[in-house]
C-alpha cells in the first residue's frame, strides 16, 4: 500500500518552493547539516521508539530510513510538495505514512495525535508564536516535541555560502529563534523542558537540541 497524500492550502507563495530537492541535499550535505539532523532524529526514535510520528519540515525525509520499529502513523509535513512526492517515492515501504502538503502554522488537522514531533530547522521559517500554539494540538498529553534550532554566530553566515544560487533566497525569509523567547513561548504553552545541548558542527555552526513534553 503507498503512502496518503493530502493538499491542503496554497502555498505558492513561500520561498522554498523554488529550491529543487537535488540542490537542498547537496547544500546541506555540504555543511554538514543533513547528517547532523539525521543522527538526530535517529537517537530520538531509538530512545522513544514512538508509535504516532510527526515529522515538520520533512522535505524528502531526511532520518526516515531510521524508523525500524513498529509505528501506528508517520506524517511528513511540508510546504513543498516536490519534497514530499520524493519522500513518498523513497519510503514506499513505509506502509503507515502520510504526506500533507501546507503551512505548518495554519494547517487544521483535527484527527492529528501524536507521541512524537520532530520539528529540525523549521521554526526559523514560521511564526514562532502562532505555530507552537498551532501544532501543540496534534500532541497528546505526555508526547515530545524535539526541536532543534540553529544558534546565532556573529563570524557565519546564518545560510551557509553556498553554490547553489537558488538557496540564496532563504536569507530574506530565514530569521534565527532567540532562545530565550523560545523557551519563553514554550512555557506560554504549558510545555515542559526535559532535556537540551548544544551540538558544533567542525564548521563551527552550533545547533540547539531541546526536548520538551506536553
Ligand atoms: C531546513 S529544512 C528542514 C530540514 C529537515 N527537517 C531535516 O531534518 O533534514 C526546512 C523545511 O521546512 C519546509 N518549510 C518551510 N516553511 C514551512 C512551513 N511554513 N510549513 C511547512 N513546511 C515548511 C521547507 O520546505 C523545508 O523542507
């Protein structure tokens, strides 16, 4: 059986629609980033083994080939439906997933109840304030949110130079998340912090792993 797909707004609009899946890999890949949120996601699922997956800002499924266990439902979101029909195509034998298509800060899905969001370099994208309290819905009691943001460093450029020309646009709309606020705006919505670190990567580019539980 192949995976779900659902569209579910107009999301034309947003930059990252115009960056080809090749180029994002290859840019990440270069930074080391795609490795760093793969190992990521991999611990996690070892250490949760969750049943109800949701992953924000799946793009083609970075991490996926790490879910061995026994799932109820994976959902990948993102705003980029090229992405997820790559994913889709990769991970056919992943008989639980769903792919929706939209803006994670708006999207309305009611039937959405999860033990365990992964939510890696996106919330530099969004609405911090508006999204947080948007998809703590699809969070049942007890559930895991893991995030990690990247952390501002005054010698590095936040998008990485890269020779991907089509990358470059993400400068305009990429804002880093102050940490503070994050935590802040965590706390606005009874989130608990349970455990954090901060990773380096040999670029010297540093990345905030939190997890928080609902
Ligand atoms: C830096 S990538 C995320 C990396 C990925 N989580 C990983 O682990 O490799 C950001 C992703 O978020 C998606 N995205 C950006 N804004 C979004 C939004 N408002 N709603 C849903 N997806 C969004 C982009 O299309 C892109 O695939």
């Amino acid at each position: 059986m192949g995976a779900k797909q659902i569209s579910l707004d107009n999301t034309t609009k947003n930059p990252w629609i115009n960056i080809p899946a090749e180029e994002y890999e290859k840019h990440m890949f270069d930074a080391g980033q795609l490795q760093l949120l793969n190992f990521t996601l991999k611990h996690y699922l070892n250490l949760y083994h969750p049943k109800n997956i949701i992953v924000l800002g799946a793009t083609t499924g970075n991490g996926f080939e790490n879910i061995k266990h026994k799932t109820d439902s994976i959902t990948a979101i993102d705003i980029n439906n090229d992405y997820l029909t790559e994913l889709k195509n990769r991970f056919a034998n992943l008989t639980q997933l769903s792919i929706i298509c939209g803006d994670i800060q708006g999207l309305q899905l009611n039937n959405l109840s999860s033990d365990f969001i992964y939510a890696a370099l996106i919330f530099e994208y969004v609405d911090l304030n508006k999204t947080i309290g948007n998809i703590k819905n699809w969070l049942k009691i007890g559930g895991r949110l893991v995030t990690v943001l990247q952390l501002p460093n005054k010698n590095i450029a936040a998008v990485s130079p890269t020779r991907f020309k089509s990358l470059e646009q993400l400068g305009k709309i990429m804002k880093l998340v102050d940490i503070t606020y994050f935590e802040e705006v965590m706390r606005e919505n009874n989130f608990k912090k349970q455990e954090a670190e901060t990773i380096t990567l040999p670029s010297s580019k540093q990345f905030y792993v939190v997890v928080h539980s609902k």
